[in-house]
C-alpha cells in the first residue's frame, strides 16, 4: 500500500501525527507492507508561495499511490480559505471522487450515510452581475449530470447492501428543487430496480432532518446530493458525538485510488493544545484498509477505538485524555489483541 498523507493545518498536523503510529502497528501484526509519503500542502506553502494544489499533483496522486489520507486544511490568515478550495476540491474535481462516504456507528444501529461529492451546488456554475465587490446580482447553480448521478447511486447502493443493510432513504427536495429532484428520483428508481434485496424509499430533506434527531434507528442506508448530504453528515456527526469521531471516504467507483479524512476542520480554538481527538484519523485508517481489501486489519482498528474509548477519551468527548496519552491506549489495545 502507497499511501499519501496530507497533514494540512491545524489539528489536522496534530491527529494526522499521532493516527500514523497506528498504521504502522497494524500493518506489523498484519504483516502488511505499507509505504507513507508526506506532502506538506497547506496554509503555510500558500502564504509562502501561493501555490494549493501544485502542478501535477493529481497526475501524480494517480501513478504512484493507492490512498491518500487528508488531516484538515483551514487557517484564520486565510478567511475566505481559498488555499483549502483549491486543494480539496482540485483533489475531489481531478481524482473524479464522487462519492462521499460516512458511516454514523449509532447507539441504534449503523447509517451508511452516502452522499454526491463533485456537482450539485458545489459544481462551482455562477457568477455575479454588477460591481465584483457588490454585486446586485449572485447566482449559484445547482448542476447534475445524468452519468454522475448514476454512477453514485449504483456504487453507494452496492455498497449498502454489501454492508448487509436492507432499507434504502433518497434524500431530495424534489418539490422545491424539481429539475434535479426529478433527476434523482429517476434514476434511484431505475438503479433500485438492480438491488431487489434492497426496500428504498425518499423523504424530503427537512423532514429527513427532523426525523434523523428524533429516531435516527429508523435509518440505514441513505444516499444523498452535495448539499443535503454535507449538512446531514454534521447532523450525524452531533448524533455521534462529536466532531472528532465521525470519518469520511470520497471514493471514486471506477478508480482504486481513494481520499479519507475525518469530518472536522482545522479547529483553530484548539490547535496547539495537545488535545485534538485523534478518533476519527484512525478511523479513517480503518476506512482505507477496508476500501484496499485488508478487513481484518480495519476490524482491529475498530476494535483498538472502542477499547480505548471505554477507558478514556480526550475532552471534547467528555473525557481527560490528550491526543498522545488517547493513542497510547489505542497502541496498547492493539497489542493487547494481537
Ligand atoms: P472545526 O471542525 O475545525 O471545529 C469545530 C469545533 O469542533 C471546534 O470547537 C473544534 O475545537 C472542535 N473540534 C473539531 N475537531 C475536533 C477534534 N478532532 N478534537 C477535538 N475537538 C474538535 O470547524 P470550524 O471551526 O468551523 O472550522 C475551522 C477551520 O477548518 C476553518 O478554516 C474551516 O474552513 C476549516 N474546515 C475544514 C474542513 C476540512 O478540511 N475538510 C472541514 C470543516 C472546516
Ligand atoms: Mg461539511
């Protein structure tokens, strides 16, 4: 396994720093061979030469790598974060990364919460008519492709069902949004056609919100456009627990090569502090190490998180813990296990 580590900024330097000891462990007891290349793309390399994403970095993401792993990118000397869209979505637009997977390991049973990851809303169609710096007009387009549409839906279905999961949720707002939600509805129906173990419904998204707070168990699988799907996987992560324990994959289904990264942000309040919850890089690794085929590895991750969580955690989930003093409990579960 080649493997690409952006560490990016803030905490994503911290936790990126403190999950990798754990990769290295597993891939010993496994008897893996995993190989890690850092690349220091990020806030500081921007203010110092104003390049985010440089020339050829996909091209070469491609050739020499099977994952990349991305801690955070986010620095208040740049508040529009214009390094960080340069980065994340040259790396979703150039590696075709469209579909965005968090899983939300409940109380009530597991979401395999999937959601569209290159057009929509973000597709980035627009513009503004009058002055650039007050416009009297803004206009963000809402883009869908048929091809990409599919493409997602026939993956992320798939998966659901690999996952053993037998309710399907479409979230839309095809009543408001009608051009792309009667889009979407057409092609949920036609690829469901294809997965008869799966029962699928839709919902509309306000109404998916308000039940996803009050009954989260009555969910499964869900699959969902750009927009919807960012804010219900931060509704997830809060259901969760935090922040800090929600990962993410953006998988590209006709490629290997796949990006993980944990849901936060760079969390500037508390980088510098020692206290970064490392849960969800780690995570992430078991998200990687499941997406290359190693299963047992990824479970011993897993298993290695709830351990230590049942013993500690740092502050942001209620506990005492540093982010160091946090990944020695997870280093000794598992060494303990193995
Ligand atoms: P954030 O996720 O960085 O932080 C939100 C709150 O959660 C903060 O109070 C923070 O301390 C806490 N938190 C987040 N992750 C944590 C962890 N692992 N352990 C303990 N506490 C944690 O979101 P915020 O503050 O809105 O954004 C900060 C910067 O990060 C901004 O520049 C933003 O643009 C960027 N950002 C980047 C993302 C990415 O790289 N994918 C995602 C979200 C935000
Ligand atoms: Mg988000």
């Amino acid at each position: 396994m080649r493997i690409a580590v952006i560490p990016g900024d803030g905490i994503g330097q911290e936790v990126v720093a403190a999950a990798l000891p754990a990769l290295d462990l597993v891939a010993e007891i496994f008897d893996l061979d995993a190989t890690v290349e850092q690349f220091d793309w990020g806030a500081d390399r921007w203010l110092r030469t104003g390049v985010g994403l440089p020339e050829g970095a996909v091209a070469q993401l491609r050739a020499e790598f099977d994952a990349v792993l991305l801690g955070a990118l986010g620095d208040p000397r740049i508040p529009d974060m214009a390094h960080g869209r340069d980065i994340l979505l040259g790396l979703r637009r150039g590696l075709d990364l469209c579909v965005n997977h968090r899983p939300l390991p409940l109380a009530t049973g597991t979401i395999e919460l999937f959601r569209e990851n290159t057009q929509g809303l973000y597709a980035g169609v627009g513009g503004t008519v009058g002055p650039p710096d007050r416009p009297t007009v803004a206009i963000d387009e809402c883009v869908y492709t048929r091809d990409t549409v599919q493409r997602f839906l026939r993956y992320s279905l798939g998966r659901i069902r690999d996952a053993g999961q037998r309710r399907v949720t479409l979230v839309h707002k095809a009543n408001a949004v009608p051009h792309t939600g009667r889009l979407w509805r057409e092609l949920y129906a036609a690829e469901l056609a294809a997965f008869p173990e799966l029962d699928g419904t839709d919902e509309y998204v306000d109404a998916f919100c308000y039940h996803l707070v009050r009954d989260p168990g009555r969910y499964q699988g869900v699959v969902a456009p750009n927009l919807f799907g960012d804010i219900i996987s931060d509704i997830g992560a809060a259901l969760l627990g935090g922040l800090g324990l929600a990962a993410s994959a953006s998988i590209c289904p006709q490629a290997r090569l796949a990006l993980f990264e944990p849901v936060h942000g760079s969390a500037p309040d508390i980088a510098g502090t020692g206290v970064a919850n490392p849960y969800a890089t780690v995570l992430c690794l078991a998200l990687m190490l499941d997406h290359l085929g190693h299963r047992a590895p990824a479970d011993a991750l897993r298993a290695a998180l709830a351990a230590a969580r049942a013993e500690g955690g740092t502050p942001d989930v209620g506990g005492h813990d540093t982010t160091s003093g946090f990944m020695t409990r997870v280093l000794a579960a598992l060494r303990h296990q193995h």
